[in-house]
C-alpha cells in the first residue's frame, strides 16, 4: 500500500452512439507516494475521467496505469475491488453520492470498513481516528449524527473520513470542494493537508485555485493531456514523451493555435519559439530573458485559475 | 456494522416504500395461499351443505331389522342388544363412528286398535327411545309396561280419554289382542324432525287400508309391549343421526369403504344398513370436482399480477437505490457483498410478507367461510397450503432477484447515471409468453369454454391487452407530441412528451389495464351470474314462500288455507308427476284468480298473470253441489226387470259413490234421496247411475228423460244441452248399450245385462283443461290437444292455451292448469285422498301473513317445509359455480386495488424528480396554468386509456366465455348465445351491480386523479432547484 500512481500513454475513448469522444489522449504522469496533488483543467478536459481511471472504475482503452501494485488495464473485477478496499479511497463529487443517509457518521465509516475487512483488512483504525483525522471528531455529537444534521462542511469532511476508513494509501477526491463556502473549503483543505501528513497520497480534481494552490503539487489536465504542472506557486509546460508540449493560453494568445514558430535552443537551456511570419529580428544569441518580464507579468499566474471557463471564442477570433 | 444492522437501518429510512414492498410480499403470498385454502374451503362448504340439505332421516345411518321371529330374528331382540351388535361394528369404522351423533332405537308394528266404544283404527304401535322428550304430553310420559300414549288428535278423532283401556291387535301373525293404558296424550314438538326417522308415526287423516281410519302412531313405555307375538312382523330401527358438520372431505373416502365395511359386518347379524350418505356425497363429488379445477385457474391471474407487480415495484425501487449500489462498489463490495446489499432489504421484507400473507391469506378464507360458506367450515391449515406460501416465498424472491438483477449488474458510474435504461428483448419475450398463452386459452374457449384453460382466457386477454395498452400510450403519445410541437401546443406538448419518454408509463398503463380488466371480467360474470341465481331461484321457487304441507286431499287443503288465509295472499298449488317418453312432466294446478298475487313467473307480469288466469277459468263451469235432499224429475218407460235410477255423489277426497233417488216408474215423477255426509254444499253431482232395482238380476233396460235435478230446493245448473259433459263409463258394463241424448232435457237409452249398473259421468268442467304448457307437449300426434293422466289416473284432456319457456317451479317441462277444474275433472272418477303421487304446497305472496304455517297447522295442515327465494338464492349461492366466481370477483377487486397501488407508487417514487423538471420548466417561463393542464392532460391519457381498454376487454371477454360456463350449477352452462346473453343480462342488473359500481369506482379514481394532477405544480417552485435541493 505505497499510494504511487503511475500512467504512461493513458487514453479513454467514450464510445457514444454514432460516434466516438477521446476524453484522455496519452496521459503520462507519475505520483510518488506521500505526494498531495491538484488535477486542474477546464470542464471536459479529462480530469474526472482521469480519476475514475485511477479508481479503478473505467477501463483504459490504451496505455498503462499503475496504482501501488495494481496494474489497471489487466485487473480483474474482483481485484479492482479489492483495490478500493484496501488501497484507494475515494470521494466523488458531492458529498451526499458518499454517504448512506439512514446511517450516522461513525456507522458510515464502519459501513466503508466492513468492505476493507471482508478482503481480509484487519488492522483498521477506529472510525473515532478516521473522524479525528478529518477533524470531526473535536466537534460534539457529530459521532452519532446522520449526514442531513452535518453542515456541508462537515459533510464533506466526513466524505473523506469514509474514503478513509480503510487507511488507504491513495485518496482520490473529485471536487471535494464545490459547494463549500470559502471557511468550509478552508477546513477541508486543511483535512487533506492532515491525510498527506498521514502518509497518505493525495490526489484532487478542482477547479478552484485555492484548493489547488494547497496541494503540493499542480498537474493541469488540457484535452485529454497533461498540459502543464507546477509546484509552490509556479506552473510548466511539459514535454510530452512524443516531444509535444502543451502551452499554456497566455501563451496561446500570443501564439494562436495554427501558428508555425520556430524554436531556438539557446545556450543558457532556454528554448526560444519564433512565429514564422515574424522577421526573426531578435536573433537567438541576442535574446534576453530581462524582456520577456513586461510580457509575463501581464500574462503569467502562479496557478491558472480554472474556476471559470475560459473564453474559448475570444481565444479562436 | 454488521450488514443487519445497515439493513435495517435502510428498511426504516425508506419505511413508506419498505412498507409497500412487505404489504406486497404478503399479498402475493396471500394471493398464491387463496388457492388451497379457498377451494378447500369451498369443497368443504360444498360437501356439508350437500349433508345438510339432504333430509336428515336420508343422511342418518339407520340399521333395521323387519320380520317376525322366524324371517327376522335380529328384529325381535332387544334394542339394547342390538345397539351393542352395531357399535361393536362400528368400533371397526372410527371416522364412520366419528361422524354419528348417538343412536335412538325403535321398534314398530301395525295394528288395528280398538277404542272403549269399539271403534276400530288403524295405527302404528311404536316404541321409540326419548320420545317424551320430543312430545308434548298431557298426563304422564308411558314409562312401564302396559303404558301408551296416544295423539291428541287421534284421541279426539277416536273418542279416547286419559286412563282409558285401547285394545291393540296386530294387523298380521296373529289376531290376540292386548290392552293398554292411555297414560297421556301427546302432540309431537317437532313432528319434521329427525328423532323420528322415517317411521312415519304422525299420519293421521291419511288411508288406514281396509277402510279404517288411520290414527297417529300410538306410544307404548316399554318394548316388549310392541312385540305381540313371535309371529307378528316388527320393524326395528336404530337410526345414528349424521352431524353433517363433522364430515370433513379427508373423511369421505373412508366413510365409504367403512360404511361397506359395516353392512357387511351387520349382514351376518340379520341387520340391514340404510343410508343415502353414499349418493348424497356423490352428489357433493359434482361441485368439489368444479371447485378443484377452477379455483386454482382463477387464482393464478391474481398470484401473476400481484408477482408482475413486485417485480415492477423492486425494479424502481433498485434503480432508485442506485448512488447507495453504487456506494458500496465504490468501498470496494464484490459482487456478493454488492447483491447482499441491494437485494438484501427487499429479500428480508418479502420473508417477512411471507408469514403475514400466509395469515391474510387464511384469514381472508376463514371470514369467506364465516360470512359465505357453510355454517362449520373454517379454514384448514393444511400442507398443501403452507406449500403454496413457501413456492410463493421463493417466487417472490425470484421475482425480486429478476427484477434487481439488471441494476446489480451495472458498473458504478452506469449506476450513478440518472437516465432511465432502455427495454431489453427479454420484455418482448415476456410479452410474446403472454400473448401466446393468451392465442391457447382463446382456442381452447372456442372449443370448449368450460375447459380449465379455457377459464385462463380472459386473464390472458386482460394480459395481453394491458401490454398493447402500453405499446399503444407510447406510440399514440409521440404521434400527439409531434403534432402539439407543429400547433405549437404547450400543455398537449408536455404530457405526451412525458408519456412517450418515461418507460415507467407504459409499464403503468399495462398494469392497470390488466387489472381494469380482470376486474370488469369479474364483476359482468357476477352479475350475469347472480342474475342468474336469482332468476333460476325465483324460477325454482315459484312464489316468495313455499310451503312444502301434508294434506289429506286437495279440497282439504284449499278449504284449509282459506280459513288460514282469509286476505288471498297466498295459494293452493297440488303437484304431481307423469311419465312421459322417459321423460317427467310436471304437473301443477294452481289457484288460477290467486295467482297473480303470488306466483313469481319469468316472462310474466302481474297484467298478464292476471290475463291468464282469467283464461285457465275461461270456461270453468258451475260445479252442480249438492246438499241434503237430491231430488230428480224424470220422465221414465221401464223395461220388466225393475229399474232404479241414481246419481253419482263426489265428496272431497272420496271416491264417487251413487245415491239411489228411488225405483223408476212410468211417466214423469220426483225421485229423491238424502245425500249423507254432503252439508254446506261440499259435494258435487258427478254422474247418473241406472241400476236394478234390490233383488232384481234381469237385464236392465230403461229410457229416462230428465228434466231437473234439484239440491235442497234448487235447481242445479247442469248442461244437459252439452253432449260432452255426459259420458257413459264403459268400464263398469262393457257389454251395455247407452245412448244419451243432450236437449232441454237429458234422454238416456240403457239396454244391459251386465251385472254392474250403467254409469254416465258428468263433467262440470270443459271438455278439455286449459293448461300452459312449457317444453315439448306429451303428444306425438297433436302438441295443442292430448290426453295424458292428471291428478286421477283416468286420462285428462289438455287443451294448450299458450305456451311458456318454463314453469314456477316446474322447470322447463309441465302443464299448468287451474286447481279446482282439475280436481273436479279427476274426482268424477276417483277419490283423491287415494291419490299417493300427489304433493301439497301452499304458495305464499310476500305480504301473505307471517304465521301461516302455524295456522295451517290449527287447520290440520302440517307445514312439512319452507322454501323462500332469500334461502334458495343462498343455497345456489355456495354452490361451485358462485364459490368459483366470488373468488374470482374477489381477484379482480384484489387486482384493482393492486393497480391503484402502483398508480400510487409510480407517483410518488418519481414525484421529486418530476417536482424538479416542473420547477425547472417554471423557471424557463411556462406559466403554472400550462404545466398544471399538461399534466392533467398526462393523467387523463394514463389512467383513460387503461380504464377505457380494460372496460372493454373485460365486458368482451365476458360476453365470450359466460354463455359457455357453468353460472349456476355445475353442468348447466350459460345460454349458446354471445354478447347479446351477457349485455341482455347487463341492462336489468345496471343497479348497485358489480360492474356499475367497479365502472363507478374506475371514474372516480379517473376524476381525483385529474384533479389532483395540478397539485405538483404548486409545490414545483423555482426555489425547488434552487441550490440542488431535491
């Protein structure tokens, strides 16, 4: 139960009627173990789908993933079950899909447990831990309280406490913030800080840049592909194994998609992209990074901010 | 957590809908529970009415012994004695034994008795065990030897006192006489009852033999004073009454070979068993063998809707269940775990249905049996039965595992997915099944509807039309949806869009058609059959009140009932039988101007009762009575052997006898003669007699013109001017010549040397009897006019006024005709009170007094039995063919209330969603006003459809089946016709019927839930979605 995740070429196709959606299209990414990471990425983009991938609840179509020892394209059922017993714990979006609300928190986490133990799960913690872990056990009562007597808050909280439950070694929450007021949100981004500190990994699909901003570490989800990653408030683009690299829409609104740039390897291990249509005034020797100041101070943030949907029209026009 | 306790939990937070689901399990447990226990119920019901309503001295074991000691020693032992013989025997034949109630011993002998003034009786000495405790006794209870008690009647008829000596000698073996002493006198309680078998002590009035009359049985206080010699033959008879209610049908088989058994056993002994129980339960066999083979087909339409409708119902609730399932596969749950979880609540609740259900089940046929069946017969909690609730059981779960399976089966996100799943090609099989089985019972009703497929029909019918009622919402809703989208019609719009998309509607529409159906099937065929009971017991009956009464002739009886019945409310009738061409014909004379106030006649008014009364009277002449002094005026020539001329008396019940008026001398003279016996006119002139004068022995030969006759001073209305009314009787001087000749004065030529006088009849009634005549006439050569014996054995010309398809109470082949004109036609030749084949009855309207039977009986008419319409509508009532179509009535009530609750619960399963899309619709701008008549709309299509189809396929598969199966009575089906019987049947019965109220019921819940329909709207606010809250 080591909690690392590991996707090499990961593709998801949704077969619809009539015709077919590339919802992943190559994702490679790794997660060591004890990380906390932020999936970001506009509405469509790959991100839940990423994380149903991982939760064992949709099959690859092509490409490898691995979470702890488990190889998901080759899993049987049963071993994906097994899988979420014992190894991952998950919180779907919204905090109610989580919960059974005839049972009390204490009996919802048990509820989780009963699955881990009967695949031969027996050092479980006390659901008192699981609440403590999230912090909700400080809070009196909430023991013995059904969901619909939570404030969201707390039943987000107790969400993640039944993801829990199992001690897994990899959590994987999908926008275990949305619907959250900004002191709520804070609460259960600090619970999240606590299940890493547990040694648990971390992985969260958001769209809120604050919720990203608390994880250690940012992997932007662009088209079915990781488009960019960043870490203590920086992002970078990364190259693809096929050599591709996703820019990001700063940069594509100096370079539209369909513009031929060329790229200058310079000698400090920059790389510098020219348009092609642009007299190549500035020679690659002569570039200095000084200039590009202005440019990323009107253009750059630390983390994008996907909690609204970009204007793809402007964008395009 | 243990998974009971999640279980459990689950049960509570979805307590309405766990509460459906149990109630459910338990009405489909109860359903498939109804079966067994109903139709053994019912087979029971059958069998101990058939013992009870069979006479009780038919039903009783009854061992005799007849002879004298030489041809019958058993008969001249103690009764003691033999009742140790006979239970020695039956200690062999328990369940035989099991079923008598105690035995009561007797010992009877014919005498002639002989009061203190030397008159001479005929009566039966008898000594009978517990016969004081059946009589009212003036003085002492004969308890010793030498001791009898002796009728008030025949006390009063025979001149005989208190403390009287009677002297008893036997009528055959022997001629000593012994004397008793009249200790008391009695009046039998009950004399009907059966404590006195069939021994007939209380015949008083009826013929003695050897002219004398016979009195009431005559009590003795010890047995050896009935056995009056070695020689003298006696009947002994130990009669075990039978309780009919002990009788139960495990029982049947080995009461017969017991009963074998014991007559065997008491041959030996010189005893003979008599009983009809034998037959009687071979009679009961006929419904049981119905009841056996229809009640587990009419069950089966019920036990399949109620398991359709589980099935349904766990489907919706499994797919509502679908984020939990989803759940417990996200914590990682393997399949096991994952059904255990989902399936779990419903398995436990249908277990726990199960017990509830078998109760209901039992309980409803133990308050059927109470309220319907035959007094005695409960419900019988046998295996078969507990069978039935476990194969329900399992069928429950089955149905459940089937209807859960497809949502089981589905991945999580398949499961968190909130669009409804498509029909599979397994629905078309199912639905294909149907119609299939739907094709065979209709096939197999065309051949022969009485057929056990055949009774599947119309529960296939209504299965195979609730599916093509959904087929047809669905299609008929997105023909509506296109063309509201092109008139741009929003309400219309939104109601079929509805209708079309929701796959739940059509599931819906299905159910209730089906149910609509059955229960209209049921609800024609209970009226259409309670028509028909109460048609066949008006017919079976006659009149309101029948009175089944011993009287010594008819006369006795019309005179009688007079005196009882003073207001005209009721009726003599005089019944009797002939055979004719193997066939019985039914013979009823009736008190014509009486009846139409009583009689109940189908196909009769009052008016046209009251014609044809008028007509069977049409031509009734004036009976010639006669009192007193009877005088003739005739002119006479006289041949040389002296000559006396006489006239023919009838007195009621009597045979004709001649009254000699005088010797017959030339010329025109009086002759008169006292008539005896004939005070207040209750006598009739019949006929003429020419005989020799005492003495004489030469030929008779004489001419007489009679001019009058005279009865006490009057003149009697005769017709000498009708030649048919006088009529020479051949029969006593074959070798006479007669010749009469009608005019103003009535000439008669009589040459004879046979020994008999010359006898000529008159009739004062027309030649021919006006009859109404019913099935085919007794004639091969003329069906309007024909002879045929009457109430005397001389033949009776009939002549048909009309003809009727049936009878009161003489079915479907008789002859009614006038009572008084057919007495005097057959007393001109016979006495009546000789007349065995002939049965009394007294006909009562229903304002006819209340205690007629008891003043009949001040009259000396004994009231025998009472038959009312109410009781032969109640006998017919828990007869199979009405056991059977209750029980179907009942599945088709059942099956609408099950209909109602999916109606219910397909509303308030979806109720929050649908609150959802009309809020969000509010949002969007469509005014409350539109949503509010769309879904009014939506209501109407989904309950007018079902309702409309249903009515209709019910109504039609009711007029297919009903003229072919038993109404009524097990072998007599309904009439050949088709839908004109049943719809004919219908119109009459449009009052508080089955099918009124069921079509009543159907508008009802068709207009609330109309109305009601708007009722989400109001609660579908904007503020509904607002924040997710649903």
């Amino acid at each position: 139960m080591n909690g690392s995740v590991t996707c090499r070429g990961l593709v998801y196709i949704y077969r619809l009627e009539g015709y077919d959606v590339v919802a992943l299209g190559g994702v490679d990414l790794d997660i060591a173990p004890g990380e906390s990471v932020a999936l970001l990425g506009p509405s469509g983009s790959g991100k839940s789908t990423l994380l149903s991938l991982l939760a064992g609840l949709i099959r690859p179509a092509a490409g490898r993933a691995t979470v702890g020892d488990t190889d998901l394209a080759k899993a049987t059922e049963a071993e994906l079950a097994r899988m979420r017993a014992t190894e991952v714990g998950v919180v779907l979006q919204g905090a109610e899909r989580n919960l059974l609300p005839y049972l009390t928190s204490e009996q919802n986490v048990r509820f989780a447990q009963r699955a881990a133990r009967s695949h031969g799960v027996t050092d479980l913690p006390a659901p008192r831990d699981v609440l403590a872990l999230v912090g909700l056990l400080g809070v009196r009562g909430r023991l013995r309280q059904r969901p619909h007597e939570l404030t969201p808050g707390e039943r987000q909280r107790l969400a993640l406490a039944v993801a829990l439950a199992h001690k897994p070694g990899l959590l994987l929450a999908d926008e275990p913030t949305s619907q959250l007021d900004s002191v709520a949100r804070d609460e259960v981004i600090a619970s999240l800080e606590s299940v890493r500190r547990a040694g648990t990994t971390v992985v969260v699909v958001t769209h809120d840049p604050e919720v990203g901003a608390g994880m250690g570490r940012q992997v932007t989800i662009r088209d079915g592909r990781v488009g960019g990653e960043g870490s203590l408030g920086e992002e970078f683009a990364v190259v693809g194994r096929d050599g591709s690299v996703h820019l990001p829409p700063e940069v594509l609104a100096v370079l539209p998609p369909g513009t031929r740039v060329r790229a200058h390897p310079r000698p400090d291990g920059t790389v510098l992209l020219t348009p092609a249509h642009a007299v190549a005034a500035v020679t690659p020797d002569e570039y200095e990074p000084a200039d590009d100041a202005t440019v990323f101070a009107r253009h750059a943030a630390a983390v994008p901010d996907y909690s609204r949907e970009p204007d793809y029209s402007r964008e395009v026009a | 957590m243990a998974g009971w306790s999640v279980m459990l939990r689950g049960i509570r937070h979805r307590s309405g809908r766990s509460l459906v689901v149990l109630s459910l399990a338990g009405f489909a447990t109860a359903a498939a529970v109804l079966a067994p226990a109903y139709g053994r119920a019912a087979q029971q019901s059958v069998l101990t009415d058939a013992l009870s309503a069979a006479p009780a001295t038919a039903a009783a074991v009854t061992v005799t012994a007849e002879g004298s000691a030489d041809t019958a020693e058993a008969a001249h032992q103690p009764v003691g004695d033999t009742q140790s013989v006979v239970a020695g025997a039956l200690a062999r034949a328990p369940r035989l034994a099991a079923v008598l109630d105690r035995p009561v011993g007797s010992v009877s002998t014919d005498t002639s008795l002989q009061n203190t003034r030397g008159g001479r009786f005929a009566a039966r000495l008898a000594w009978h065990q517990g016969a004081c405790e059946h009589l009212r006794v003036t003085g002492d209870c004969a308890i010793d030897a030498e001791q009898v008690l002796v009728s008030e009647r025949a006390a009063a008829e025979a001149g005989i006192e208190v403390g009287d000596k009677i002297t008893v000698r036997p009528v055959q073996g022997g001629n000593a006489g012994r004397a008793y002493e009249v200790v008391g006198l009695y009046t039998p309680l009950a004399p009907q009852e059966a404590h006195w078998g069939n021994n007939g002590y209380f015949a008083q009035g009826q013929s003695g033999g050897e002219g004398a009359p016979r009195l009431d049985a005559v009590f003795a206080g010890a047995e050896d004073d009935v056995r009056l010699g070695d020689a003298v033959p006696v009947t002994l008879s130990i009669a075990y009454p039978l309780r009919p209610e002990q009788v139960r049908l495990d029982d049947v088989s080995a009461l017969r070979s017991e009963l074998g058994g014991l007559g065997l056993a008491l041959n030996a002994a010189e005893l003979q068993v008599e009983t009809a129980l034998p037959s009687i339960v071979e009679d009961a066999a006929k419904d049981q063998d119905a009841l056996a083979r229809t009640v587990p087909i009419i069950a089966v339409p019920l036990v399949l809707l109620a398991f359709v409708v589980l099935l349904m119902l766990v489907a919706a609730l499994t797919e509502e269940r679908g984020p939990e399932l989803a759940l417990a596969r996200l914590r990682g749950y393997g399949s096991g775990g994952t059904i255990r979880f989902g399936l779990g609540e419903t398995l436990l609740l249908i277990v726990l249905g199960a017990p509830l259900g078998l109760a209901a089940g039992l309980g409803a046929v133990e308050l059927a049996a109470r309220t319907v069946l035959a007094d005695g017969v409960h419900v019988e909690p046998r295996w078969p039965v507990f069978a039935a609730a476990v194969g329900g059981l399992l069928l429950a779960c089955a149905a459940a595992w089937l209807a859960a399976r497809a949502t089981l089966g589905r991945s999580v996100l398949g499961l968190l997915r909130r669009v409804p799943q498509r029909g599979t090609w397994r629905a078309g099989v199912l639905e294909g099944v149907a119609a299939a089985l739907a094709v065979a019972s209709l096939a197999a009703a065309l051949r022969d509807r009485s057929a056990p497929l055949a009774l599947l029909a119309p529960a296939a019918l209504a299965i195979v039309a609730g599916v093509l009622a959904g087929r047809l919402l669905s299609l008929w809703s997105r023909a509506r949806l296109g063309l509201a989208r092109r008139r741009g019609k929003l309400p219309a719009m939104l109601s079929a869009a509805q209708l079309s998309r929701r796959p739940g509607a059509a599931r819906t529409v299905a159910v209730l058609t089906a149910a609509v159906a059955l229960l209209a099937f049921s609800a024609t065929a209970w009226d259409v059959a309670a028509d028909a009971r109460a048609q066949r017991a008006d017919d079976a009956v006659g009149a309101p009140t029948v009175y089944a009464v011993s009287a010594a002739h008819p006369q006795a009886l019309v005179d009688a009932l007079a005196a009882a019945d003073p207001s005209n409310h009721s009726m003599a009738v005089v019944r009797a039988d002939e055979l004719y061409n193997s066939q019985r014909v039914e013979l009823i004379g009736v008190q014509s101007q009486r009846l139409p106030a009583v009689a109940i006649w189908r196909g009769y008014d009052q008016a046209g009762l009251t014609e044809l009364a008028g007509r069977l009277r049409q031509d009734a002449g004036r009976p010639a009575e006669v009192s007193g002094t009877l005088t003739a005026r005739v002119t006479a020539t006289v041949g040389e052997t002296a000559v006396r001329v006489g006239a023919l008396v009838s007195a009621p019940g009597e045979p004709p006898s001649i009254v000699w008026l005088g010797k017959l001398r030339k010329g025109t003279r009086d002759y008169s003669a006292a008539v005896p016996g004939c005070a207040d006119n209750t006598c009739r002139l019949v006929g003429l007699a020419v005989g020799r004068d005492t003495g004489e022995s030469g030929p008779v030969q004489a001419t007489l013109a009679i001019e009058e006759l005279r009865s006490a001073g009057q003149p009697l209305a005769l017709r000498f001017d009708t030649a048919a009314a006088w009529k020479f009787l051949v029969d006593r001087t074959p070798n006479a010549t007669v010749k009469v000749t009608s005019g103003a004065h009535l000439g008669v030529s009589v040459t004879s040397a046979d020994q008999g006088d010359v006898l000529i009849s008159y009739l004062d009634t027309p030649q021919e009897l006006p009859a109404v005549l019913a099935g085919a006439a007794p004639s091969s050569d003329d069906p309007e006019h024909f002879d045929l014996p009457g109430f005397a054995e001389a033949p009776q010309s009939f002549g048909v006024l009309e003809k009727a398809a049936l009878l009161p109470r003489a079915g479907e082949h008789g002859l009614l005709f006038d009572l008084d004109l057919a007495v005097r036609a057959a007393s001109v030749t016979q006495g009546l009170s000789d007349a065995t084949d002939l049965r009394y009855e007294v006909w009562a309207a229903a304002d006819a007094p209340a205690d007629l039977a008891t003043k009949l009986a001040g009259q000396g008419v004994r009231v025998l039995r009472t038959e009312t319409v109410p009781d032969e509508l109640d006998r017919l009532g828990r007869r199979a063919p009405a056991l059977g179509l209750r029980l179907y009535l009942l599945a088709g009530i059942a099956a609408a209330l099950l209909a109602l609750g999916v109606l219910a619960l397909s509303t308030r399963l979806g109720a929050g969603e649908r609150r959802a899309e009309l809020a969000a619709l509010r949002v969007t701008g469509v005014r409350p006003g539109v949503l509010r008549r769309g879904l009014r709309r939506e209501r109407l299509a989904l309950l007018g459809l079902p309702i409309l189809v249903g009515l209709l396929v019910g109504v039609g598969a009711a007029a297919l089946m009903l003229p072919g199966i038993p109404l009524v009575t097990v072998g007599t089906a309904g009439a050949p016709g088709l839908a004109g019987d049943v719809l004919g049947a219908l119109v009459p019965s449009l009052a508080l019927d089955a099918l009124p109220l069921a079509v009543a019921g159907a508008a009802l819940v068709l207009l609330l839930a109309v109305l009601r329909g708007g009722r989400l709207v109001k609660r579908a606010t904007p503020e509904l979605i607002r924040g997710g809250n649903r």
